[in-house]
C-alpha cells in the first residue's frame, strides 16, 4: 500500500538476459544492450552491474523485490513471444505459471503468442497456455520480430480479429500490446499505436493497453484514450521518466490526464529492470507545475486519481476485486516477513540470490 492505496503493478518481468539464451546476431545484441542501459541510467545509484543483470531472474527473486522491497500488493506478470531475440522469448511460460501458482493472491497472469507465426498456430498455443493457466487475465502480444524484420497489424481482419475473439471465448480481459519501442535499428510503423482503434472498436468488452504510453507517438494516444473507452496508457518503463526526466514524465502525463482523464491510466514500471519503489516515491508526492495546469487547462492531480491510477483501474479492467484481494495478502508469506523487516533494500534479494549462487559454483 502506498500512503492507503492499493497498488497493483500492472507489468512486472523475469528476464533471461544470459548469453546462452541471447540470439547472437546485431539487434538481440542491441535490444539487451539498451535494457541494461535503462537499468542502471534510469534509476539513479541502485542499479545492478551488467554482469548481474545478464543473468536468469527467478520468480522468486522478481516476487521478493516487488512485495518486500516496495509498496506494491499485487502485480501482473507477462509471458514474452521476443522469439527472435531470445531463445526462451525472454519470459518463458513457466515462469508465469509458477508466479500464479505459488503464489495466486499476488499475481495475475498473461498469456503470449506471436502472430508472426500465423493465425493456426496462435490459436493453437494460446487454448494450450489457457488450459494450463485457466485463471490467465491478459494476451501480450509483440508487433515485430527481427532478423529478418517481420511484422503484423493489430487491425488485420483475418489475423488479429479472429485470434482477439478467441481470446475473448477463452476468457481473456485484456490484450496488452508492446508499442513506441522498436527492438534496434528497424523499421517504427509497427510500433505505432493506431492500429489498435478499429481493434478496440470491434471488441469493446476487451481492453487494451498501449504498453509503454508515452515514450513516442504521445499525440496519437491521447487521442485514443480519448475516443475509446477501453483504450488504456501502460506506463510500463515510462513511469521512471518521473524521476529520471522529469519534464518529459510531466508533459505526456499531463496530456493523458487532460484527454483520457485519471481512469484511463494504468501503472506500471517492468520490475526488476526498473525497480517499483523510488518510482512510487516520487509518485506520491507528484504535483503538475502551475504552467501545466495553466498550459492544458486541467486540474491538480488529486489522491483520488492518484488511487486509480495505481491500481483501481487496472483491477477494475482485470476483474479483481480491491477489498478482496487485501484479505487475501494480509497476512501472506510477504506480509509477514514485511512486518518483521520492514521494507527491505532495492535489490537485496536479488543481490543475496546472485551471491549465494555463485558461492554454490564457484
């Protein structure tokens, strides 16, 4: 809990960034370089080192991190299709399971396909992973695939509508897709966001999230969550420009605030490679600048919207009811150890995890 409010991480990660699940060639190269990146000039003193990082995160260090290191009480975790990146796709589906699992009164799941495949085969895979994770609440998808570059539309009437309203049969609630990030030096059309209107508009009982709102194509989404109410912005990576471009944070934020107001924005920030709590820090305490206020004509971000926004509407969208969920973790195994410890240290447990490995194999 965050000073009261619920806090549900819309997008938290395992990663397998080791050299023997990395593909060899220049954009994998790239794509790993630029997360390692991020990890350590985006949060500024915390970060872990490049050889730390390019290592296979466990469920259970990811877990720790979220609900012992910082105020989050629940988070959504993706299986990743980045096929032609990483050979395990970067997130592989076990690790999804093991996270509901283990542990179902904190995570929720997402299924993952890669449309590049074709329509047969993502439907295929997608009634497998569903049969084994039943409870699954979200599909992520990716919009390209590399070396070569591939790539699928979102508004494709025999690819993406057909997989969306299977998706919908089987119980899904949301399709979360990777925008305004291309993986390296590849083509950005995919990237954009427009494609998803005619999707959002033929299957309005699922929503739709943008993920990475604001980090390009700002103008287009705005208007999107203006004009679609199941549209959403996933601050995913975005949401640690609050303290690492603070202006930047301001102006995109502000403008999702102004068209789509504070229920069409979800929080989010990709933990581990960025950790959750010096973003809800800086959150907690974040004001827009008179000249903002004055610029769009929008009023102070208030602690109500503040709620919404880190966990009411993605709850809302995911079917999990608030009141319910804080029986559930009450008094969990995280709660408990919490209420000994307090909250611990960014990274701790993934630095106790790294050096209790090595101590093992060295």
């Amino acid at each position: 809990m965050l000073d009261g409010k619920f806090v549900f991480n819309a997008v938290s990660h395992a990663y397998n960034l080791t050299d023997e699940n990395t593909e060899t060639h220049r954009y994998s190269v790239f794509t790993r370089e630029t997360l390692c990146e991020m990890h350590t000039r985006w949060q500024s003193g915390i970060g872990m080192s490049r050889e730390d990082q390019c290592t296979d995160w466990p469920m259970e260090v990811v877990a720790r991190a979220l609900f012992l290191e910082s105020d989050c009480d629940m988070a959504a975790t993706h299986t990743l299709r980045l096929d032609s990146l990483w050979k395990d796709g970067l997130c592989r589906k076990e690790k999804t399971l093991e996270a509901v699992r283990r542990w179902p009164q904190r995570f929720v799941g997402y299924v993952g396909v890669d449309p590049i495949l074709g329509l047969e085969t993502c439907l295929r895979e997608l009634e497998e992973q569903v049969e084994e994770m039943p409870n699954a609440v979200g599909l992520k998808l990716y919009p390209a695939q590399v070396n070569p570059f591939r790539s699928w539309r979102m508004d494709d009437p025999e690819l993406a509508y057909p997989l969306f309203g299977r998706a919908q049969e089987l119980g899904i609630k949301v399709i979360a897709v990777h925008k305004a990030a291309p993986f390296g030096p590849v083509p950005s059309n995919p990237y954009q966001v427009t494609d998803v209107e005619a999707s959002a508009d033929m299957f309005p009982d699922l929503s739709f999230e943008i993920v990475h709102a604001g980090l390009a194509f700002v103008e287009e989404t705005q208007m999107m969550l203006g004009r679609f109410p199941n549209v959403y912005a996933n601050l995913e990576g975005t949401s640690s420009f609050i303290n690492a471009m603070p202006g930047v944070f301001e102006q995109f934020f502000s403008q999702f605030m102004a068209f789509g107001g504070p229920s069409k924005i979800i929080y989010s920030d990709g933990n581990m490679v960025l950790h959750s709590q010096p973003i809800l820090d800086a959150f907690r305490t974040f004001k827009f600048s008179e000249k903002t206020l004055n610029d769009l004509g929008i009023e102070q971000i208030t602690e109500e919207d503040k709620a919404l926004i880190l966990g009411g509407n993605f709850a809302r969208i995911t079917g999990v009811d608030i009141e319910e969920a804080k029986l559930r973790i009450a008094n969990d195994e995280f709660a408990q150890e919490r209420a000994e410890t307090g909250i611990q240290a960014a990274y701790s447990n993934w630095r106790k995890h790294l050096a209790a490995e090595r101590k093992v194999y060295v």
